[in-house]
C-alpha cells in the first residue's frame, strides 16, 4: 500500500499550468482555438488531419486496407498534425474536430456535385462512417455487423484506460504513483483476458472475419502484446496472452497494416516513417 497522501484537494480546482507531466504544455481545461490557422487541402477525396498514434492509426490502416481492396475512391491527404505544438488548437482543425484531438477527418469526394464537405471526429466514428461508405470490413449480416460495432465501441471505451490510466500514470506522469499504477495495470490486464477468451475462439475479433473492430483494437492492444508500447510489455506480462499474441502477429502481417502504421510517424526508424501522405 501507498502511504498516506497529505494532498488535500481545494474547494475549488483551479489549473496549474506548471503540473508537470509529459503534457502539461498542451493540456488545458478550456476548449476552442486558440490562434488562427487554416488547414491545408490537397487533391484526394479524403483529408485526415492526424498523427501516427494509436488513435490515429486505427484510420491509416483503414485507408491502406480500403485501396488494398481496390476503392479508388479512399484515396488520402494525411497532413500531420504535431499535438506538442499544439496544432490541434489552431481554429481550422478545431472547425474539423471541437474536441481538439487527433484524428480529424474531411470527406471532400462530390465536390464536382457541389455536395458539402463532411467533418468526421473520432477514430470510431472515421472506421464506421468509412465502412458504410464503401461497404467494406463490416459485414452486412445482423449479426456480424453487431458483434463488430460492440468490439469497436468496446475499444472506445476502454482504451481510455490503456492509454489516459495505465501509460499516462505508467510512463508520462511526472513521478511514479503506486495507486493509480496498480489499478490501471490491473484493469488493462482484464482487458487483455477479455480479448485472449474472445481470441481462443476467434479467428478474428468478431468471428471469422476481419473487420473495422480488428482495426481499431489492434494499435492499441496488439501493439501492447507485440511492440513497444508504454515499455510495458514485461510489468504486464503480455506474452501471457497467447491468442492475443496469436492475432496480435497475423493483423501485423498484413501489408496495408504495415503501411497504415507509418503513415504521420515521426518518431522511431527512419525507414518507418510517412510524416505526410498525398
Ligand atoms: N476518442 C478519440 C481520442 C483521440 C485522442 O485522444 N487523441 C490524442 C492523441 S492519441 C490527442 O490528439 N491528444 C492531444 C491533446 O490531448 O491535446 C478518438 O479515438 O478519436
């Protein structure tokens, strides 16, 4: 157990810039732009705003998978969006997305019809909106389709505490806290077992086909099973999980997954980085 804390929260919060923390820079409490700034527009129908992270990837490897199947129509502008220089704040992106966060989306395709752009925010809502659109990764069975979109809310819902709990108090925080460490490692590794069950008799997250919901959960929990998030693979004890292992291997095997991956990557290999995409 932690010792006593002697934090005694205020009345009233009150923000401290000067927190410290890896974001303390870029995290307020207010919403809105804070500078002008319009986004840049390129010649493809679709303009992702964006950046190579987990969030941001679940919709690159969308695109790639898309134009892998042959839909001419998915083809994207990928400008990177820096989120430690605040771009996201700059009034064109916050007109994309109000809530400031990557991804942000544009669907300008039928602009020869004079049709009116359409924004899309949030990484779940980008993999639905894109696998109507093209009828493609979530199939048209009842079933099939709900059990996918209840695997991709699912990760909506629970990334949070990978990302926000667990890596934030794990890896960004300004100093090491037993408690929220110990909580958040413990629900992200019930996370982990509610995928390896789903797993062991799924070739796939919904069944025996891949869809959106593989997509979405994989850069968050396949690359914790296999790659280098938060360093975290040992405390966790990852290898454990072996049918997420399993899955975790066959999606990122697939090329449009290992172009999707470096698309807004500025950091890493060299060779694995797309900063921009046109
Ligand atoms: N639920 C959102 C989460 C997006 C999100 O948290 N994006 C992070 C990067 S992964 C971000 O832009 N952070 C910048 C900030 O908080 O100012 C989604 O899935 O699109």
């Amino acid at each position: 157990m932690s010792k006593k804390s002697t934090y005694v929260p205020a009345k009233v919060w009150k923000w401290n810039a000067e927190s410290g923390g890896r974001f303390a820079a870029i995290n307020r409490p207010i919403a809105g732009a804070t500078n002008e700034k319009e986004l840049p527009v390129g010649k493809h129908p679709f303009q992702l705003y964006s950046l190579g992270t987990p969030n941001g990837v679940k919709v690159t490897i969308m695109f790639e998978e898309l134009l892998a199947a042959g839909h001419k129509g998915a083809e994207y502008d990928a400008w990177l969006i820096n989120i430690l220089d605040g771009d996201q704040f700059g009034s064109g992106f916050v007109e994309v997305n109000p809530n400031s966060k990557i991804p942000a989306l544009m669907d300008r395709s039928g602009q020869e019809t004079n049709k009116t752009p359409q924004r899309i925010f949030e990484s779940g809502a980008m993999l639905l909106y894109l696998a109507d659109k093209f009828g493609a990764f979530l199939p048209n069975d009842p079933g099939v389709r709900t059990e996918a979109l209840s695997w991709l809310f699912w990760q909506m819902g629970s990334a949070p505490m990978l990302g926000g709990g667990f890596g934030h108090f794990y890896a960004y925080a300004p100093e090491k806290y037993e408690y929220p460490i110990d909580r958040y490692a413990m629900e992200v590794k019930r996370q982990l077992d509610v995928l390896d069950r789903q797993l062991a008799d799924n070739k796939y997250i919904a069944g025996d086909t891949y869809t959106i919901a593989d997509m979405a959960i994989w850069p968050w929990y396949g690359v914790l099973a296999i790659g280098d998030l938060y360093s975290a693979q040992e405390y966790l004890d990852v290898k454990s999980y072996k049918n997420v292992q399993r899955w975790a291997k066959m999606i990122d095997a697939r090329p449009a997954v290992k172009r999707g991956k470096m698309v807004n990557r500025t950091w890493g290999d060299e060779d694995e980085q797309v900063p921009e995409r046109h």
